[in-house]
C-alpha cells in the first residue's frame, strides 16, 4: 500500500525548479545563487497549504537558463516560468486547475 493513499503512480502536475549550482564567478551563474531552493521550499508549502495534494514540486538538475534564471518547468504542459516571491501565487493557483500565469512565462529573449 502506497502510504500516501494514491492507487496509481504519478501526479497530475510536477514542477520541477532548477537547484544547480555553479562555482563562484562563473560567467552564466545559477540559479541557487538567485535564491531558487527558497523559492522551492516556499512553492511547495504554499501548494500543500492550499491542499494541493495531487501535484509534486521539488529541486531539479539545470534546467539551462540560467541567464534568466530562477526558472521553473511545470509538467504535463511544459510551460517554463521565472518563479519569484511576486510568481508564487500564480503558479499555486495554476497547479490548483487555474489559468496559465502569462505574465511569468520565460522571456529568454530578454
């Protein structure tokens, strides 16, 4: 028995947000040093919070934009994001079923 209950594996939703980090002074930087295992921490709590429990946030690998970096991928629709403080809310409510957050989309033309 699965201990937290599902009965099939998987998620409905997963956002994945880049935890790679690079040595100090390097010419793309990373997105730990832009904060990005807090803003995690801070996604994740605010989804189980809202009793989102059906959806799987957590650190990934580089995810390769750092320039723009914190960025966040959410999966099935693969729609990349810049997640801050200010991109939070959004991206819960988008998790929850709620409208695509267009305003965080990744710019990499930026």
């Amino acid at each position: 028995m699965d201990p937290k209950g599902r009965t099939e594996p998987g998620y409905r939703m997963h956002a994945f947000i880049c935890g790679h980090s690079r040595p100090e002074g390097s010419v793309r930087g990373c997105c730990t040093d832009k904060n990005s295992l807090d803003l995690m921490r801070q996604f994740k709590i605010s989804t189980r919070e809202k009793g989102i429990l059906d959806v799987r946030v957590q650190k990934s690998g580089c995810l390769d934009f750092c320039e723009a970096g914190p960025t966040c991928v959410i999966y099935p629709s693969g729609d990349w994001f810049q997640i801050t403080e200010e991109s939070i809310p959004s991206l819960v409510e988008f998790m929850r079923g709620g409208k695509l957050p267009e305003q965080y989309l990744l710019d990499i033309k930026a």
